[in-house]
C-alpha cells in the first residue's frame, strides 16, 4: 500500500496528490500528511525566475529570508539555525553564525522543494526544530538536456546546464551551475560595497543503477564554490584605512546507498561524506598584518533505514546511524588541533490506519553524543479526515539543536575592539585558568559559577491544521503553531581583564515561545488564471523578558521626556527580526500555448531590529525597521518545441532599506533562456 | 587616614550645620535638593592604546551632590565628593574608594515610585574590583549593545547612594553621551567613540539626614 503510492504521478495538477517524502521520511501522498508541509514545484521555480534558494523561500507564506551572515531562514519565528536544511535528504553543513546561507545553493536543477514546519528532530536530530526544508534535485530516470543563461543587472550572470540519461538499468544525471555579479552599493560614497562581486559555481553528478528487481545503487557527487571580493574599510587606531582580499568557501558531498526493495520491505544503506571549507584573507593596506581566517568543517555519517509493511493499515520505520563530525579552525585553536563529536543514534516511526478516517503516527529519535548531553525526542501526530473535503490534523513533537563547535570550542580574542574574548564552554575554564596564572584576570563574575558542559537546546513544538478543499477550484489550509524553546545558548560575561577587556562565555539560560497562525487560499479563477494568498500572525517572545514585566521590573524610556515608564506586556514587540504580519499575493496566467505571467506581491510587516533605549528589548517605535511591499513580475513563453525565453522585474517598487535590508538592491530585471531537447 | 577622616567628618557637620541654618531663616523643610545635571565628563576619549583601544587619562571625576559640583581630584581621599565616575564605573564614597559613610545599591523602578528609601534596603561598600554599582553592560545601570556599539541607562534603575556624611541621594542616570544625545546608530564609530563618556543624570539629595524624597 504505502510503496503504491511511489507510482502516483507527481506531475499530477493538484497538491493533494503531490507524494512528499519530507515529512515521514517514506513516500507519503499529500493528502495524508498528519503535518504541515508545502511543496514547492520546479515549475513555480522557473516562472517565478528564482536563481537561488532564497529567492523561492522568500516568497512562501510563513517563511521569511533573513539577511544576517548570508541570507538565513525563518520558519514559524525561529531562526535559520534551528531550521534543518537538506539536499537529497542529506543535510548541508557550514553555518555561520549559526545560520545557513541559502544563498548557496542553486535552484535550476530541482524538481522540488519540500518544507514541513514544526519540530521534525525525532526523524532528522539536531537542528530540526523548527522545520525541515528538502531540496530535491531534478533529472533520475528521464531522458533530457537543458541549458539556460539568465542576464540582470548589476551584470548578474547565471549559466546552467543539466543532463539525464537513462540507459539500461542506470540513470544518470548531471549539472552545472555558474553563477555572478558585481555585486551593488547602497551608500554611493562608500568604497566598500554594501553587496561585493562574487561567484559561484554547482557541480552534481550521480549515478543510480538498478541490480535487479530488488537491488539499486548509486551515488551522487556535489560541490559548490563560492568565491566573494573583499574590499573592507578598517578602522584602526581612529584611521580608516583599506584592505583587500577574498572570501572562498568551498563545499563538497558525496552519496553512495544501496537499497533492497521487497513486497513488505525496503531497506536502505546510506554513505553521507560532506566537507566545508571557509577561507577569508584580508591585506590590510599600509600594514605587513594579514588576516586570516579558516574553517574546515567535515562531516560523515553512515545509516540504515528500514521500512516494513506489516499490514496494509500499519507501517514501521526503523533507522540507525553513527555521525562524525570534525572542525579544525584558527578561531577555535590552529588548524591542526581538530575539534571531535560523535553521535549514534536510531528512530523509529510506527505508522497505523485506524479507519478510514483516522491515522495515528508516532516515533521517536534518541541521540548519544560524545562532546553533550544525549536528547530523547519524541513525535506524535493524528490526520482525522471528516469528509472527503475536510481534514484536520494534529502533531506534537520535540526539537533539538545541539551545541556548535563555537558554542564549545571558539577561542576569539579580539584586539582590535576592545580586547574582548570568547570562549567556547569546553575551552573556558582551562582559558581562565591560563589567563589567572599570567595575572591577566582582574575579576570574575558570579556567571563563572554557571559555566558547566553546555546541553543541547530543546523545544516542543505542537501543530494544529485544516485543509478545506472547498471544490476543485478552492482549497484553504490553516495552521496554528506554538513552539517553546529551552536551554537556549547565550553569551555572557565571565571575567574581565586587567586591560578592561571582557571575556565571554556560552551559558544555557534563555527560553523562548514562538506562535501563530498560518493561513493560504488557494484559487482558481479559470482554467488560465489562477490567485493564490498567504498570510501568517507571528507572536514570539523571551520568557524571561514577560516574566520580568509581568513583575513591573522592566521599564521603556520614553522618547520625549526621558522619563522611565513601567512596561504592559502589549509594549513588548518579542524577538528580533520577527514580522507579527507577514502576506502574500500570487497572480498567475498561463494558457495552452505555453505563455505564462505571474505577479507576486510580499509584504512583510515591521520588525524589531536592536534596542536603544536600554532595556534590551524591542518595544520603542524607532526600534522597528519599517513595513514593506515587495512587487515581483515575471513574463514568458515558449517558442517551438525547444525554447522557453522569460523576463523578470523584481522589486518593481523599488523598495530599498539601506540599514535594515542592506541584501535589497532595489529594482532589478532580468532576461531568461533555456533550451530543451 | 583617621585624622582625615575626622576633619572631614567635622569639616562636613560644619557645612550641614551652615546650611541647616540657612533653610531655617528662609523656610523649613526645604531640604530636599532636586536637580538635573549634564555634561559631567567621566575620563573622555583622548587618544588610543597601542592596540587601537580608545582611552582616557584613567582618571575619576568626583561629584558632590550637596553642593551640586565636580570636586577636584585632589580631594579624593576626602568626604567632600559622594559619588565619581571613570567610563562606566562608578564609585561611592565609602570602602576602597573613599573615607566616607557612603554606600550604595540598584533600585528597580521608576524615579517617582522611590518617595522612601525602604527600611530593609542594604547599602552596598565598594570593594574593588567589585562595586557598590555593579560593573559591567547590563548589570547595574548601562547596557552596552554590540550591534549599535552604543551605551544606553537602563530605563527603571535608579541608584540610591548613602553620601559621604551619610546622608541620602537618589540618582537616575539619563544619558551617556555629549549633550544628553546619543549619536544615531548609523554614526561613525569616531562619532560614537569621542561623544562618549559624559554624563547627564538628575539627582535628589536629601539634606536633613532622612530617607524621604518627597
């Protein structure tokens, strides 16, 4: 029954037939998904004249890009480092700053993208918490070759060329992908650019090859370079002075599995080598100092996934894997001391068919790891589906993110500002207790009796949803989710040094909530005209924070008169960089002769930025950036058989925030070919 | 160091008693000092340490609230000054800042709601490295943010302080920068760098010995 459903046409027109494999880690029909996930189509990819990932995302409901260390995502009101990022189902590694640049990858070789919200740790592990977002590529089992180049502005250049072939029993398939800029600048007068020239380039190949009846394996290749010019201003000693270099980043992974499929049971064995590697050199101007900074991140993991069909009405899912990851960076020590962590652990997913109506799905994950605490998570969801038109489901589960190697092991001093350090949980100690010796320590603080082996941080996450599919032209989906964060990892002060620096440290002590309602109306006019609707209510927030409001302890300073207020929990606009409204507005045209046009309008409401009066928190009008719309459009057609020739103008009411949306060069249009044979 | 601090106490008692005198031939029970105070620099910005660190000379600036002025350094080993600033660090007189009576501590709230300084509050000594007023961003008055790089009061502190004659004064510190403006978070670093360090505060000094500010 449930390996049926790998045959069901996914081309097929309407969502509710689209088989997901995200959400439960085994195909599943859309329709039967006991949890929220979107499907994002490569058709909708092209017509919306997407380049990279963040475009795409940037333009779902319930999902903002945000532009922070790269272009980050968010998903239910967390950050892009509790979002799990996979490709092929393999996840992607190199965050900075914990967040996972989408910028990175291209998205003119996928057939899809799926996106689950809510925790998912009890299928993926760590960094599922608040979604899982599965790029899946294009190509296994079809015949076809296509070439495209895009032209924008600011001389953006984008090649690619993809290639399948199915031979006998093998597939294989191949890509490349180049892509440019010069880069822009949003103050004129600045010699460094708000956005630098860079380059990027994807490379994939795989080879899948059928046994026989039972048996197939493959295994796929990946690597992805990204090279940035870096033209930074350095204040030093209160002059400014220049100094050039690059920034490269060079990524790989390769796939190998072999898969036995019989009537009941499908087993996978599954090879996941990946590497990152970040280079940044700097020559200050005037000065013999270079600076230098490396980062080489590897990571490789072996598992096993079995999925048994014990009934027509009951599956089981059973997986096991040991991870190894390792980083050697000259933030952390030098690059030949490399920082260790190991993690075993296994799942399992029972999934059974009550009756006609109602599924139950139920599974956990347990993760031993060698350098922090072992996690439990847990996950359970129910799809009740009232009418052949109406369907409600439910889901709780439990997410974890494990502590980064910063988090553990960063050793960063910095001369330049101040004097300051960080230290990683694992290095602080001995680090303090070096500096005491050299007499450098002034004085601790009492957070030195907080700082212990750092836990992951953990959250619940509890998912409630409908879909109405109203008739064959209307279908409404609803969710409404509440996530609560624990054991957040924050930096505080330790110690300061005689020099009057500060020394940091990582301490599990923030809990956080995030919640709110999603909500999509999906309409179509007429067989060529179709409208589509997003809008998502955000409301997060820091539980100290409400806490100490709720007590009267926490205070605004009001603008005018200087005065300190007393804060009412309304005053409070929760975490940074959250919109409590976020919207969208799809138009799309497309007839039989192959010509389509889309508009797709994205609002994005206000959101905090820092604070400035004080208190830390978000709460004070002039520490919201502002509201805006964003226009894009897009046109095309096809020509004969083999062409599709398109054009774009994205932002087309040139909106542009040069503090708060420095990613954002305004208006920006494109032309677009690709050849099919 | 015990002879000093007798004159001084003396030396105070003589000046309490003048302006005890004072309020008496005018009116009565006016002897509540209200006042709001700017541009008090605390060791301004004037140059940078070999490793690009802005600094100052290092030194404190003394402040007396009873006759609402700086007080020269030469008399910091004296009760002539209640509280002194250096940056963000603050000192009370008292400890192992000063001979006086002095002391201190945080209130949580607004400058209004402290009409009494409360019966159970405990006056904090300095012990260097550790202060009456807590040192460091988001420990006792300030809050420094990274992003900005910019000092800001924490709204809803205020700081009660025992003077050096062991009278009572509640101060809220308003602003940290040049003429009670802190620079726009756009400014330069230069901008933010050498506007920083000066004070702007309002203070309630009460002169009559109690803990009532009203």
């Amino acid at each position: 029954m449930a390996f049926a459903q790998l045959s069901v046409d996914s081309a097929s027109a309407r969502s509710m037939d689209e088989v997901v494999v995200t959400a439960t880690r085994t195909p599943r029909l859309m329709g039967n998904i006991a949890i929220p996930v979107t499907v994002i189509n490569s058709k909708t990819v092209y017509q919306y004249g997407s380049l990279r990932l963040n475009d795409i995302l940037g333009e779902q409901t319930g999902i903002n890009v945000i532009d922070n260390f790269g272009k980050g995502v968010q998903v239910q009101g967390l950050s892009s480092e509790y979002t799990l990022i996979l490709i092929d189902g393999e996840p992607l590694i190199g965050r900075t700053g914990g967040v996972l640049d989408l910028s990175r990858i291209t998205v003119r070789n996928i057939r899809k993208i799926e996106i689950v919200k809510g925790p998912s740790s009890s299928l993926y592990g760590s960094e599922a918490m608040g979604g899982v977002i599965n790029i899946i590529t294009d190509g296994a089992g079809q015949n076809k070759t296509s070439a495209g180049l895009r032209y924008g502005r600011f001389n953006t250049l984008d090649g690619n060329i993809n290639f399948s072939r199915k031979f006998n029993n093998t597939d294989v398939t191949a890509s490349f992908n180049y892509n440019r800029s010069e880069g822009f600048s949003l103050k004129p007068n600045q010699i460094q650019k708000t956005v630098e020239p860079y380059w990027k380039t994807a490379q994939q190949i795989s080879v899948n090859h059928q046994i026989n009846d039972k048996w197939k394996m493959g295994a796929g290749l990946r690597r992805n370079v990204t090279y940035i010019d870096n033209t930074i201003e350095v204040s030093n000693l209160g002059n400014s002075t220049l100094s050039k270099g690059f920034e490269r980043n060079n990524e790989y992974n390769i796939t190998p599995f072999v898969q036995f499929k019989g009537n009941k049971i499908r087993t996978t064995l599954r090879g996941y080598v990946t590497g990152f590697e970040a280079v940044q050199l700097l020559n200050v101007k005037g000065n013999s100092d270079t600076y230098n900074d490396r980062f080489n991140q590897v990571f490789s993991r072996v598992e096993n996934q079995t999925d048994w069909q014990i009934r027509e009405q009951s599956s089981l899912t059973l997986g096991a894997g040991h991870v190894d990851e390792s980083v050697a960076s000259n933030r952390y020590d030098s690059m030949s001391t490399k920082r260790k962590n190991s993690i075993s652990y296994f799942f399992v997913q029972h999934e059974e068919q009550l009756s006609d109506k109602l599924t139950l799905i139920g599974g956990f994950r347990f993760d031993a790891n060698r350098a922090y605490a072992s996690v439990w998570s847990p996950k359970i969801a129910m799809q009740f589906k009232a009418s052949g038109k109406l369907s409600f489901n439910i889901s709780y589960g439990r997410g974890f993110k494990a502590p980064d190697f910063r988090q553990l092991y960063l050793n960063f001093t910095n001369l330049a500002a101040g004097s300051y350090s960080v230290f990683g949980s694992e290095v602080a100690v001995p680090e303090l207790n070096r500096l005491t010796s050299l007499q450098q320590i002034d004085q601790v603080t009492s957070m030195v009796g907080l700082l212990s082996a750092l836990k992951p941080e953990t959250s619940g996450g509890f998912n409630l949803g409908a879909k109405w599919k109203v008739d064959n032209q209307l279908q409404i989906t609803a969710n409404l989710f509440r996530n609560d964060i624990t054991n957040m990892i924050v930096t505080d002060i330790v110690a300061f040094k005689k020099n009057g620096g500060q020394i940091y440290s990582y301490f599990n002590l923030k809990s956080a909530l995030t919640q709110g309602l999603e909500f999509d109306v999906d309409k179509r006019i007429s067989k060529t005209f179709s409208i589509k609707a997003g809008y998502q209510f955000l409301y997060t927030a820091d539980k100290e924070v409400l806490k100490g409001i709720k007590k009267g302890e926490t205070f605004k300073r009001d603008l005018i008169s200087g005065n300190s207020v007393r804060m009412k929990l309304a005053d409070y606009g929760g975490l940074p960089q959250r919109s409590k409204h976020t919207a969208n507005l799809k138009l799309n045209y497309e007839n039989t002769s192959g010509f389509f046009a889309t508009t797709r309008m994205i609002y994005r409401g206000r959101w905090g930025t820092f604070d400035q009066d004080g208190n830390g928190i978000i709460n004070r009008k002039d520490e919201y950036a502002n509201s805006y719309l964003q226009v894009n459009a897009s046109a095309g057609f096809s020509l004969k058989k083999y062409w599709k020739i398109m054009a774009g103008l994205d932002n087309i009411l040139n909106y542009k925030d040069v503090i708060y949306l420095p990613g954002n060069p305004g208006r920006m249009g494109y032309i677009d070919i690709q050849f099919n044979f | 160091m015990k002879t000093r601090s007798i004159i001084g106490t003396v030396l105070a008692a003589i000046v309490i008693f003048q302006s005890c005198t004072k309020e008496e031939t005018s009116a009565p029970r006016v002897t509540l000092i209200e006042k709001i105070v700017t541009d008090v620099p605390s060791d301004t910005i004037i140059g940078f340490s070999p490793i690009g660190q802005p600094i100052g000379a290092g030194k404190f600036t003394f402040y007396s609230f009873e006759t609402n002025s700086i007080v020269p350094s030469s008399d910091s080993n004296s009760t002539k000054w209640d509280i002194a600033m250096r940056g963000t660090t603050i000192l009370t007189n008292n400890g192992t800042s000063g001979p006086g009576k002095g002391g201190a501590f945080v209130y949580v709230g607004t400058y209004d709601d402290l009409t009494l300084v409360p019966a159970d509050s405990t006056f904090k000594i300095d012990a260097a490295p550790s202060y009456a007023i807590t040192t460091g961003s988001n420990k006792g008055w300030y809050l420094y943010t990274p992003q900005t790089n910019l000092v800001t009061p924490i709204p809803g502190r205020v700081l009660v302080i025992k003077t050096a004659t062991g009278r009572y004064a509640k101060m809220e510190i308003t602003n940290y920068y040049k003429g009670g403006i802190t620079p726009p978070a756009s400014a330069s670093d230069a901008v933010k760098t050498f506007s920083q360090r000066y004070y702007t505060f309002r203070f309630t000094y009460q002169a009559d010995g109690t803990t009532t500010f009203k």
